[in-house]
C-alpha cells in the first residue's frame, strides 16, 4: 500500500515537473537532510533568498522566498530509510 501510494506521489512529482519545464513556471528541487535546521539553512544558501516562513511545527516548515517561490522542509519516516527531513524549494 505504502509503494503504492509512494509511486503515486512520485508520478505527480514528475508529471508537475514536465508541466513546468513545457509551461515556463518553476522547477522543485529536492534534498534530504539530518535535521529541519541543516534544511532551511541549505535552503536559504541555495537560494540566497530570506525564507519567510508561514507554517512552523515541529515536524514541517513552510513558507516562500523573498522572490515569491516556495519551500517546505518536513520530517519523514520509512522504514528503510528512518528518520530524514525532506526538504524541496521552487525557482524559476
């Protein structure tokens, strides 16, 4: 049940991922990191852009860019791969 539901968000990733590369709007990039702090501050590195965060709970972090895209750094559990915090922003 677990994979399917992982194939499922894995083809919305792709599909959207197409749609912006053929729509000319933003690209998601994607990393995961130990802790939800190494995530935002690679983020805002990355990015060079103050995060502005809207939602702020312990097991995620979202918000946008100063440039109007977003992020989101959330913790995730597998079983093969434990505990890791999923980290994604948008760019154009």
């Amino acid at each position: 049940m677990d994979v399917n539901k992982n194939i499922a968000k894995l083809s919305l990733v792709i599909g959207l991922a197409a749609i912006a590369a053929t729509s000319g709007a933003s690209e998601i990039y994607s990393a995961k990191f130990r802790t939800i702090k190494t995530c935002l501050a690679s983020i805002q590195k990355s990015t060079k852009q103050k995060l502005e965060i809207i939602r702020d709970k312990p097991t995620i972090v979202t918000g946008s860019l100063t440039n109007g895209e977003t992020f989101a750094c959330e913790v995730k559990e597998t079983g093969s791969e434990g505990v890791y915090v999923e980290g994604w922003y948008t760019s154009k």
